[in-house]
C-alpha cells in the first residue's frame, strides 16, 4: 500500500485498528506517521499517531488554522468534518 505526503488539515479515512472507517484531520505530520484528531473520539489535545500507511486521504483539506483563529477546538473541528463530509454526501 502506498503512503502519502501528509499536510496540515487533510482529511483522511483510517484503513487499520479500531477506529478503521472513521474520518479524522490531520492535526500534524513527522515522516512515515500522522498525529489525526475528529474532535470525537480523539480530542485536538490529545491526538493519535498513526502510519500514513493506515490512513487514505480525501480530496479535501480544511483550514484549521482559520476555522477559529488562536485555539482549535474539539467541537470547531468536528463540525467541519460533519460539514465536509455531508457536502460531499457521506
């Protein structure tokens, strides 16, 4: 399975463990892995490392630094998936 270069605010659909099928941001990225948050299960202060590998990105990218300027929050970050994914009919 290939990985990707992951960027700030890509959304990406987890493919292995127990959170597979979920949708989650890419909060950061270092090398082969990728710090995701859904502002759900996994809170923007407390994200989980996973492997590109594990991870297939959408075409779509937020901008996190502009949903709330200074303090991305678990409920901004959460409505702007659920906006996004509904947009795009899923």
């Amino acid at each position: 399975m290939k990985s990707f270069v992951a960027e700030r605010g890509v959304l990406a659909v987890s493919l292995a463990g127990h959170d597979k099928g979920r949708t989650f941001a890419i909060i950061k990225a270092d090398g082969e892995y990728a710090f995701i948050a859904d502002g759900a299960a996994r809170s923007v202060d407390k994200p989980k490392r996973k492997k590109l590998k594990h991870l297939k990105p959408l075409n779509i990218t937020l901008d996190l630094d502009r949903l709330n300027p200074g303090t991305l929050t678990d409920g901004d970050l959460r409505r702007a998936i659920e906006a996004e994914l509904k947009e795009m009919g899923g």
